[in-house]
C-alpha cells in the first residue's frame, strides 16, 4: 500500500517510474563532436572527497578533450556546530584518441589543472570490443595503468588505496592479469536521460570477478556508464581495497546532452554491435 502511495504521488508530481521505450539512433550517439555528462557516485558522502561532476566534452582529429567542475562540500574547521562551505574543483583531460587503449581515467582520481594522456580511454572504453568474434579485452580503471602517476596530486586517501593496491596487486600471483581482462558477458538496454529525455540506450556488460563496466554499445561511442567493484572472490590481501572502491569509487553516468544541434528522433539503428554470438 505504501509503495502503491509513493508511485502514485511521484505521478501526481511529473515524476515517472516508468523509462520510456523511445530509443536514440545510433549513429547520433557515434557521430558525436560535443557532450556534456553528468557523472554521480555511489556514494555521495564518501570518504574520497569526490562529488557529482559535470563534464563536457569536444572530439576532433587530434583526440579528445574533457573539461569538468565539481561542487564540494566540506566542513568548516574550529566550528561550534556543523557548518560547510561549498568549494568548486575543476579541471582538463586529454588523450589522443581511442585507437589503442586498455585503461581509462577514473574520476575519482582527477585532479585540478590539465592532465595530458596518451592512449588512455578516459571515460570511454575500447573500440576493438566491437570487432567481429571477440570475446575478451583488456581494459582497466586506470589503478594499475601508468596514468596512475598523472593523478598523484588527487584526494589523498584514493590516491593512497589505489597506490597500495597496485603494490599488492603486483605480487598477488595473475592478479593484475585477472582484474584487468574483461569478458564481453551480455547485451541489455540501460535508463539514461539524454537531451532531457528519459530513454533507453542500447549497452554491452564488461565483466570479471572483480569489476564491471556498462558501456555504450558504440564502436565510436563506447561511453563507460557505470562501473561497479566485488571483493567476494578477490584474494585476502585485496578484499579490503576492492571494498573501499566499491563504497567510495564506484559511480553512474545519470545523463548527457549530445550533438544538441542533431534530431534525437531517429528510430535505433539496425547497427548489431556489441557481444557476438
């Protein structure tokens, strides 16, 4: 009964369970040149320091450029009772291009200023995912990635874990091998609000023991929505990180805005890509 409530008010309001059907071509989700992301954690009050961030984003034949802000609230030193200032943190990434990439650029781990990255996915995940047959790829958060060195002035304590688990990582026979091949496990659709619209787009599941990607299902797309950490079958030494990752570094893509200038009302292409069979 109070769920039957809670649906019925959140109606009364505007605001509807239900995603709608409408679907977005893919060829305007490939053929993008701008997108403004909105990217939100798991955890908002985790421990990392880290908040919901607006990213946008500009593609051109030299790569791809990210520029973001993020609103942060943190708590006034020497105060009487809880009191908070909001502070503002932004930055740049770079890379040139997708082509040859097996690690992106976690958010948790972005920092103030201009991060410049050779074959580094960012926020996207490998194009060769879609090539005919495969069935496994190597593609990590960027923890074990040498990119991890660009963002050592980022919140310290994500930048200690991470630091800590790409030791022990190294030493955990076949681990960093483990965590950083992922199989090509299912096709699905996946909510998102794209140009204000509640739609469903069409996704491919990356996966392994310890980690899971949703991505879109895109050869000149593939936009990492979630990523997800499990430390069930993870060895003794690295349960511990896998949980602060899970609590603290997992996070959604919820929206974006692409090609604003482009028709949104294209039917989804009969482009089959993603897992083969």
């Amino acid at each position: 009964m109070k769920l039957l409530f809670l649906l019925l008010f959140l109606e009364f309001i505007g605001i509807r369970s239900v995603w709608t059907t409408d679907s977005i071509s893919l060829d305007v989700l490939s053929k993008w040149e701008a997108l403004e992301i909105r990217l939100v954690p798991r955890n908002l009050d985790s421990s990392s320091g880290t908040g919901i961030k607006t990213v946008t984003a500009e593609r051109d034949a030299e790569g791809i450029r990210l520029k973001w802000y993020s609103p942060l609230r943190v708590p006034v030193d020497d105060a009487k009772w809880p009191i908070y200032k909001i502070i503002m943190k932004k930055g740049a990434l770079w890379t040139n291009g997708l082509g040859h990439i097996s690690s992106m650029a976690h958010p948790a781990l972005w920092v103030s200023g201009l991060v410049s990255l050779s074959d580094n996915g960012l926020l996207w995940g490998p194009p060769s995912l879609f090539d005919e047959g495969k069935k496994i790829v190597s593609f990590e958060p960027g923890f074990l990635n040498t990119s991890f060195f660009s963002f050592s002035k980022g919140p310290a304590n994500v930048v200690n874990t991470v630091g800590q688990f790409r030791t022990t990582a190294s030493v955990e026979t076949d681990f960093s091998k483990k965590f950083s091949e992922v199989r090509l496990e299912k096709n699905q659709n996946w909510p998102l609000v794209v140009n204000g619209k509640k739609i469903e787009v069409p996704v491919v599941i990356l996966a392994n023991d310890f980690v899971r990607y949703v991505v879109l299902r895109s050869r000149g797309n593939p936009l990492v929505l979630s990523v997800t950490f499990n430390s069930a079958r993870a060895p003794s030494p690295l349960k511990g990180f896998l949980d602060f990752f899970h609590e603290n570094m997992e996070y959604q893509v919820t929206q974006i805005n692409i090609n604003r200038h482009q028709s949104l009302d294209a039917s989804l292409s009969s482009d089959n890509e993603g897992v083969h069979d």
